[in-house]
C-alpha cells in the first residue's frame, strides 16, 4: 500500500489548510452592510484612508479554518501529554462550569466590594488552604504565572533585606545547577548577581558546595523541591537551616507542588517563599500559553512584605486592601502593588473547585497517585531506555541518552519519531545537567492502560533505533500534516510576516 497523493492534498479526515491570507478575498468581506449616508462620523478626522489588508472571510470559512487548524494541534483531551515540569493534568469539566456560573463567569475588576462579596470569599477561602496546604501564614494571591510569583517571591525577599539594612551588602543569590531557567533570571531581575551550586551523583543539591559559598553577602538561595530531576532533596531541612544560619531566606520553585500537595508542607521544610501553579498542581488549563496563575505564599519572616491587594474579612464584611498606605495601617510594610486587579479570578474560581471536590483525602491521594504513575513509568522504560539517576522518583521520570549511543539516533530524532506514534514529545534536553535529556512526567491523570500503551510505544522507538533504523528516525515525522523543520534556521531567520506573492503580469 502506497502514500498515494490526493488531489485536494487531503488525507482522509487530516485536512489540508492555507493560510486564512490565502483562502480570502481582499475586495470583499463575510459580512454585507450598507454603506452610511447622510450621518456624520464621531472618529474626529482618524478615519482609515486605504484598505484593512485582511482577508474576507464568511462565517462558515472562518470557523472551518480555525477547526482545522485546532486539529493539527495536540492536546490534554487528546490523550497524554508526558512534560516533564510542566504538570499537564486532565481540566475536569466540573471546574469548567463552575467558572461559567453567572455571578462569576461576569466579574468585572472594577465592580465595588459591595457587589463581589461572593468574589472576595471565594479568593480569601482559596488563600485559607493554600496557607494550609502549605504550612504558611501567609499568601500574595495577585502574581498571574508561575515567574510572576517567583518575582514576588524574590522582591519579598529584598523588601526585607532593605528593612534590615542589608540590601546593599546582600547581593548573591544561590541556585542549584538544574534549576527552572526562569530562576536566575528572577534573582538578576530584582537586582541580585547568581552563583551555581552544583549537584552530587545522586541528582541532588551538594549540601558542602553549598555550605562553601555560604557568607554575609548571601541573600537566599532558589531550590525546586521535588527538583527538575524529578527527585526530592533529601538535605532540604539542612539547605534551609545552613541558609538561615548565613543570615539568607529560601524561596522554593513550587513548580512541582503536585508531587508534595497533602503530604509535605514547605513551611514545615524552613521555606521562606514558595510560589504555587494553580495551572499545574490544581488543574486549571494552561495549554495556549495561558492563563496561568502564581500565588505566593510567605513565611513569618516575609509575611510584613506581601504585596497588595489582600482580602481582609471585618465587620462582617470582605474588603481589599488595595494600597501600600492601608497596608501600612495594619503595621505591615508591604511592597506595594504588583500586578494590575487581583489575579485570574478564573483560575482561583477553578483551583478552588477542584480543592473542594478531592477534598484533603483527594488532594493527597492525587500527589501519590502522580509519584506512582512516574515510577510505573520508570519502571517500564528503563528495560530499553537509561534513567539518568538510580533509585526512585518523584512525580517525573528522567532518562539520559545513553541507550541510543552508537545507534546514530539522537534525542530530538527519537522525539519526532514520538509525533508518528500520536504522542506529543515528552520535555527534552532538560535538564541541562543531563545528557540528551528525556524528562515524562505522567501526572495522576493517567490510566494504567494509557500508561502501558505509551510505554509499549517508547520501547518499541528505543527497539527499532538499537536495531539500526536511522533514516526513519532521521525522516520523521512522515505522518504529522507537515514534515521536520529546519529548526536552526527557523529560529535565527523567522519569518514573522506574511508576504504575499506578486500577480504575474498579463500578457499583452
């Protein structure tokens, strides 16, 4: 049987698609109106004085082409989406219509407290577990992504630093050498200089490396726990004590919170500052690039800096304190406002329905439930493919590319290979400390079947490149709607605009 080309370069139900440039007509629109007469225009001389240069569409084109393109797009309601660090957890519809009910669904930010009390609950009860959860007293609800709440995390942490008249003299921040790359980049954006701390031969941070660059100019240190090598740290009560007794705060990359949530809690772990993915560990979407969602909960220690806004509960009544002056009325020192409004009401609508539905019993039985699918996993692959560490892990399962050396097959090559398989590659070459990372996180999500069938699928790639497959794996994917890119190219030259091609002159 033949790969046969079709006539409309269909194939079946995977549908050719053009670009919406090149399926409309510029000198018509979807839509018919009349042109105006006789009114006069309120655009105070800003009239549009040429062409759009958008394509006209009808309705049934527009929706046909954003239908296939979505179809060429792979998703968590498709079937697994292995990430590792990323948490990609099955969006349960309950919180879909929660988030839709009237009275949330219709929030306005600038409605008064009068008529969002309902609003201002929900937030405050979402904070309430996530202080629990967390073992902290205290919660910024407003940073709107995961590196949103590491910048608040940090400027809590120089707030505090200046309050004790140190911010000058305490300049370093410490991360370990897998840490999340938006870390450092956090630490130098709040004006801090970053020193790596290497890890051991287990995966883990080096407690005496770290103990060596300890002094009197460390501001804290940044550590994911579990960390990006899937692996809890063992010494984590020790990096925080060693860290405390330097004069340093801890913040912790609560990224990989799904492992943890109901088993561990940081504060107990000496955390300072941790920030929360509500996108990942309480499941609300985040496929698209957005929304995400990253509240930030502070220790004793960073709790006077919190930024504004906080839902306060007096008088019977919920209320904002939305200034650094009012803030300051409660003897606090907060570092004023951070954000625009008061978070992704969306998500904190999402998170907490999913909180209240699993329960405490839930929420951990959840966590376990991810460590044990990742071990599954681990255990399955690792008879044709090579973890990157021994022994267990957490949430997430690493493997190094040891298994394809000599066989002339490379990481990116066993990932494309993955996309004629139906699978969306799973995270690679992270962690950098890791050769030819492949990093799976399966979430609790999963089923065994859905596990086994993924795993069948890998050791069958790992199988074929051992027995010498190259081209396949060099030429695929050969069943995706469109083949490799020249990856290298495509990121030094980007064509970012589209240019239409010039008519071909008539002939006279």
């Amino acid at each position: 049987m033949t790969d046969a080309p079709t006539f409309t370069g269909n194939k079946a139900l995977q549908i050719e698609e053009a670009l919406s440039f090149e399926i409309g007509s510029y000198d018509q629109t979807g839509v018919d109106l009349p042109e105006p007469s006789g009114k006069t225009d309120r655009l105070g001389g800003l009239n549009r004085d040429r062409e759009i240069g958008l394509p006209g569409l009808s309705e049934p084109e527009t929706m046909r082409h954003f239908v296939r393109l979505s179809q060429k797009n792979y998703a968590i309601d498709m079937g697994p989406f292995p990430l590792g660090s990323c948490t990609m957890k099955h969006n349960p519809r309950l919180n879909e219509k929660i988030a839709r009910l009237p009275g949330f669904g219709d929030l306005h930010p600038l409605a008064p407290e009068s008529a969002v009390q309902g609003a201002l609950e929900l937030i405050d009860q979402l904070a309430f577990w996530l202080k629990e959860l967390t073992g902290m007293p205290a919660v910024a609800m407003s940073p709107k992504a995961g590196a949103h709440g590491e910048l608040c995390g940090m400027m809590a942490i120089k707030a505090a630093l200046e309050a004790r008249g140190e911010a000058e003299t305490r300049t370093r921040v410490l991360a370990p050498e897998s840490a999340h790359g938006t870390n450092p980049a956090t630490a130098v954006q709040c004006g801090f200089t970053v020193e790596n701390i290497p890890g051991d031969e287990t995966g883990r941070v080096d407690l005496a490396a770290l103990k060596e660059k300890l002094g009197d100019d460390v501001a804290g240190i940044m550590v994911t726990n579990p960390n990006t090598c899937g692996l809890f740290e063992r010494d984590i009560r020790a990096i925080a004590d060693a860290v405390h007794d330097a004069g340093g705060y801890f913040y912790c990359d609560g990224a990989n919170f799904n492992a943890i949530a109901g088993k561990v809690r940081p504060g107990d772990l000496g955390v300072d500052a941790m920030h929360i993915n509500l996108h990942k560990t309480f499941s609300t979407p985040h496929g698209g690039g957005g929304p995400g969602s990253g509240p930030t909960v502070l220790s004793e220690a960073l709790a006077p800096f919190a930024p504004v806004p906080y839902v306060t509960f007096e008088d019977g009544k919920y209320k904002l304190i939305e200034t650094r002056r009012a803030a300051k009325a409660d003897d606090g020192e907060s570092m004023g406002r951070l954000t625009a409004f008061h978070g992704q009401m969306g998500m904190f609508t999402r998170a907490l329905s999913y909180m209240l539905s699993h329960g405490k019993d839930g929420v951990k039985q959840a966590a376990e439930d991810a460590v044990l699918n990742a071990n599954y996993v681990l255990a399955r692959l690792k008879k044709e493919m090579s973890p990157a560490f021994e022994g267990y892990c957490m949430h997430e399962a690493l493997f190094d590319d040891r298994f394809l050396k000599d066989t002339g097959v490379e990481t990116i090559d066993f990932a494309k290979a993955m996309i004629d398989e139906g699978y969306h590659p799973m995270t690679m070459y992270f962690p950098l400390v890791v050769h030819g990372a492949m990093l799976i996180e399966p979430t609790e999500s999963e089923s065994k079947r859905e596990l086994d069938l993924f795993c069948d699928a890998l050791l069958s790639l790992a199988k074929r490149a051992k027995a010498g497959e190259v081209e396949a794996f060099k030429a695929a994917p050969v069943q995706a709607p469109r083949r490799r890119l020249d990856e290298t190219a495509a990121a030094r030259k980007p064509v970012l605009r589209w240019i239409p091609k010039e008519p071909a002159e008539a002939a006279e």
